[in-house]
C-alpha cells in the first residue's frame, strides 16, 4: 500500500500575457476596436471582460491539466460538461503486477480532514482512530484485490473491491470559462473537502500564471477563507 498527497500539473504552455492578448483580440472582434490594441491594453481589457461578465470571450482559450486525486474525487470532476477527459483505467491497469509496485496507491485523507468543518473540530486522539481505521480499509482492499488477481480474475473484476480514495489520474481539458465555472464550485465551503483541496491548489497556480482572469476567484476562495 502506498499513500500519495493529491496533485496537478499543467500541460498546456501557460503564458499569462499571451493568453490575455488572445482573449483581447477575439473580444475586440465584437467592437471593432482592434485599432485601440497596445503592449499592455490586454489587461483591462480582459479586466473588464470579466467584470461585466461577458465571459463568452474568454471560451477561446483551453487549459489542460493532469490531476493527481481520489477516484471520489474524480467523480465530481467529470460532471463539468463543457470539458475533454482523459482518465487512467481500472479496467486495464493491473496494479499487482511490477509497472505498479504490486501495490493500490492511495490519495491520503489528511487533507480532507483538515478542511472537513466537523471532523477538524474533532478531538486529536480521535481523528488520529479516523485516519487507522481509513488505514486499515485501504489495506484489506489491497489485499483482496492481490487474492484475486492470482486467483485469475481480470483487473475489470477485481476492481470491485478498491473504494474511493484509490489513487486516479484524469487529463481535463476546459476552456477558461469552464475553469472559472470549476473553481466557483469546487472551491466553495459547500464542495466536498477533497475536491477542495485539489481545486485551491490548481486554483492559486492558475492565478499566479494568468493575470486577473481568476483574481476574484482566488480572492473569494483563498484570501477571504485563509486557506493559504
């Protein structure tokens, strides 16, 4: 058994000021005020774009990441429409065989308890039984699923077994609206804590690499919620 922090990393080339002079071009489009493009006008450009949401403008550009989470998790991600997934197969992979260390990995739990609002307030003693019987669970599944694997059945069957908090990895590809639409959402008190913590994450990358597009956002979510 292995036990892995949740984790992203962006595929697509991120420059934030090239992607804002994309944004600034289509929208110009619509007023034809191509001639008022400069160096820097990008940025209010696309400030205002965002501010009086006409957030059409800005579904001319994709985003792809490949995250690193629970199988729960994923459940989640993929309910987003407007969006191309990519998703590593417990069908086909065969995690007892040496490619995968002939053992389950697992997205650790730590995280989600730290921002779950009952279980947080939870004395420490008692969190710490939470996380062994979480331990416990994972390790009987793993040891199910390698029992059935050398009895001959198919990692499509013997998947049966594994619960949510088996390790996945999904490519998503979303435009950024539907990334501002994902962050809405997943970053919310409301989502369930794990996706928090995976979409913080990516969200405090995305507004580190990518001028204003997702500043309300990260000040919504990460700044107001002292998250960081």
């Amino acid at each position: 058994m292995k036990v892995v922090s949740p984790a992203f990393e962006i595929l697509t080339p991120i420059d934030g000021i090239e992607i804002l002079k994309t944004i600034e071009a289509v929208g110009r489009t619509c007023y034809k005020s191509e001639d008022k493009i400069t160096d820097d006008s990008c940025v209010n450009f696309v400030q205002g774009i965002i501010n009086r949401g006409h957030e059409a403008v800005i579904e001319h550009y994709n985003i792809t990441v490949r995250l690193t989470n629970d199988r729960g998790v994923s459940h989640e991600e993929v309910r987003h429409r407007i969006a191309s997934y990519a998703q590593e197969s417990t069908r086909y992979c065969n995690y007892a065989k040496d490619k995968f260390g002939n053992e389950i990995t697992y997205i650790d739990i730590r995280g989600g308890m730290e921002l779950d609002p009952k279980v947080s307030k939870l004395d420490v003693a008692i969190q710490s039984q939470i996380y062994d019987e979480w331990v416990d669970a994972c390790l009987d599944a793993e040891k199910h699923y390698n029992k059935m694997i050398s009895l001959g059945a198919t990692p499509q069957i013997a998947r049966s077994v594994l619960n949510n908090s088996t390790k996945t990895e999904i490519c998503i590809t979303m435009n950024i609206r539907e990334w501002r639409h994902f962050f809405d959402l997943r970053c919310s008190p409301a989502a369930h804590p794990q996706m928090r913590e995976i979409a913080i994450m990516l969200l405090k990358a995305f507004k580190t690499m990518i001028p204003v597009v997702f500043d309300d956002l990260y000040k919504k979510y990460v700044t107001d919620a002292k998250t960081e």
